[in-house]
C-alpha cells in the first residue's frame, strides 16, 4: 500500500482535519508501540500500518 492510500484511508474514517493528529499521537501495540506517523517514517510497509489502523479503530472486515 502507498503512503498517498494509506494518508486516504485515514482520512476517510478519521476526517482530514483529525487524520495527520491521530498519526501523530496515538500509539499501536501492533507497531511496536509507535505511532503512524513514527512507522512511516522508520519504512514500516504501509499494509502492516494499515491492518494496525483497521484493528485499533475496529473497523469492519470489507475496509482491511
């Protein structure tokens, strides 16, 4: 997954304004307790931050 889809995806189910925040503070168990923002920018693949993303935020299954 690009960076462009993923940043999509956030802010589709974060909204725009919210989306770059939430990246930027909430940490994920399953990226070894970085944020979005802090995985991106280690080269983290943007699927394994993304299935993070659908868990944490428990989206249904038809978004992962």
């Amino acid at each position: 997954m690009r960076e462009a889809e993923l940043w999509q995806r956030l802010e589709r189910h974060l909204g725009a304004n919210y989306a770059r925040s939430w990246a930027d503070q909430y940490s994920l168990s399953a990226l070894g307790g970085r944020t979005v923002a802090e995985a991106l920018a280690a080269g983290v693949d943007g699927k394994k931050i993304w299935r993070a993303v659908w868990q944490a935020l428990d989206l249904p299954f038809r978004e992962r």
